[in-house]
C-alpha cells in the first residue's frame, strides 16, 4: 500500500496527457481561436462536476439521516395530537 502511495503523482492521478489537444481549424492560426475552446473545454468540466455535485447531493436528501426521520415523527405526532384535541396554536410551535 505504501509503493502504490509513492508511486502516486502529479500526471498519474490527473493524467493531463488524457486532455484533448487544441488544434485550431485549417483556415485559422489564431491564437484567440486555441483560447476559446480551451476556455469553453473548462467550463464544461466545471459544469460536469456542479451536475457530479448535485446528483450527489439528491442521492444524499433522498435517505433521511434517522435522527431526521424521528425529528419529523415527533414534530408531525404533535401537530396530530394539537389538532385532533382542537387546540391548533400547538400545532404550529
């Protein structure tokens, strides 16, 4: 376990390489050109990790934590309880 730590770096565990290369069209060597899709590349990786995020936090919200869950039965029990003996004031507390 420790070798395969060691053997961890900056181009294995990101692997840059992997990246595609920016090759402007035939018609054009403009610099700007290479800038724009670079630019444009980058934020579809950000837009690929706020999707990764937020999947991952609807898989979250979707499994109540049990101490949620027994907060809500306690709150939903006594709002039961206020309304059925008439008094709705505990309801709302």
């Amino acid at each position: 376990m420790a070798d395969a730590k060691q053997a961890m770096n900056y181009e294995i565990y990101i692997q840059p390489h992997r990246l595609p290369e920016v090759r402007p069209r035939q018609d054009s060597a403009d610099p700007d050109e290479q800038f724009f899709i670079r630019t444009h590349q980058a934020f579809e990786i950000w837009f690929a990790q706020a999707l990764a995020e937020l999947e991952h936090a609807r898989t979250l919200l979707a499994q109540p934590a049990p101490r949620l869950r027994a907060r809500i039965g306690y709150a939903d029990n006594r709002a039961t309880r206020a309304t059925r003996g008439g008094d709705f004031h505990y309801a709302m507390v």
